[in-house]
C-alpha cells in the first residue's frame, strides 16, 4: 500500500505547490497504514488535488474509494482508501488543526514527486 499512498502524494504534488506529508501512522493508528497530508490556496485547488489524487491512484492500480468527505466544502476533504488516507486541507484549515502536530509521534516516510520531462534545446 506504500506504493499506492505515494501515488496519492505525487497526485497531490502535481496540484499543489504547498508541502505534502506522508505519515506512517499504522502503528500509532492500527485502522490506517499512511495519512497523505496536502493543502490548496482554494476550493477549486483543493477539488483539483482530490481529483487528481483518485486519478493517480487508480492509474498505479488502487481501489475506488471507500467514502470521501468534506468536497462540498473543500475546507478539508478526507478520502479514505482504507490502508492509507488522504486529507486536503485549505490553507486555513491545515494551520488550525495543525493535523501534522497532533501525529508527531507518525515517522515522516520519504517518498519523491514525479518530475516534468524537460524539453530538449538543440
């Protein structure tokens, strides 16, 4: 399931300019393996990210979703995929619940965003 929550990462990475966390809260958690944390500067960027996060997921070969939450008000949306879950937050939002503090104790797991192929001069 690492591979599938780094595909939610990247999703994100590719929407957003605002740091993405991955988590590993499996053990502190015990329903959960990862948590994705990423914010949008607005609705229309947070809906973006989410979309673009269930599209990376499913291309790498993930599930659909077992519930998604939040959309209609794009402050924090939670899309449960049942080993990980992805919270896109607004800006906002993720300074008030400081949802990276509360799971400090969670091992910050490295992963890389995918890079855009430069063009070629010449």
């Amino acid at each position: 399931m690492y591979d599938l929550a780094v595909a939610a990462a990247r999703g994100a990475a590719s929407k957003t300019d605002e740091e993405i966390r991955l988590l590993d809260v499996g053990s502190l958690l015990g329903i959960t393996d990862y948590f994705v944390v990423s914010a949008g500067r607005n609705d229309r960027q947070v809906r973006a990210i989410v979309d673009e996060v269930t599209r990376q997921v499913a291309s790498a070969g993930g599930t659909s979703t077992r519930r998604v939450e939040g959309l209609a008000a794009a402050e924090w949306v939670l899309v449960d995929y049942g080993s990980f879950v992805v919270h896109v937050f607004d800006m906002e939002t993720r300074e008030r619940y400081g949802l990276e503090r509360l799971w400090a104790d969670a091992p910050t797991v490295a992963w890389e965003p995918l890079r855009e192929p430069h063009a070629v001069e010449g």
